[in-house]
C-alpha cells in the first residue's frame, strides 16, 4: 500500500519523517520534485494566421464536439 502526503514546509516533513521511522514497517521516501517554471510565449508569432484554420473543410461546433467526445 503507498499513501501520499503534501507537506508544505521542511520541519513538518521531519517530525513525519521522525514519527514513521518509528514504526518497522514503514518506507519513508522524499520527493524533492523541482517546480517547472514559467516561461514566456513567444510574442513575435503572428497569431492571424490561425483564424482561417479552417477555410478549406469549414466545422460547426457541434462537428467539433461530435468529434470530440467520440469515445471507444
């Protein structure tokens, strides 16, 4: 069995850390996952290009959500 914890500061994952190894049984692992940070778009793309996507094969919304929600 795995449970998952979301501690916010180091010394509550230290007096949990202290408090599991208390028990026999109990395997502590530490996931230091780095946060991804945010990065900028690209300003310098056109975006006008994107509004005659679908010039040639002209969809309605409900084609769009029929195929979307197609599921198998």
């Amino acid at each position: 069995m795995r449970i998952t914890i979301d501690i916010d500061s180091k010394s509550e994952l230290e007096k949990l850390s202290a408090l599991f190894k208390t028990f026999n049984t109990v395997t502590v692992v530490s996931s230091d996952e780095p946060i991804m940070p945010i990065i900028k778009g690209d300003k310098k793309i056109d975006p006008k290009s994107l509004f005659s996507i679908w010039v040639k094969k002209p969809k309605s919304l409900e084609d769009i959500r029929k195929a979307g929600w197609q599921r198998n």
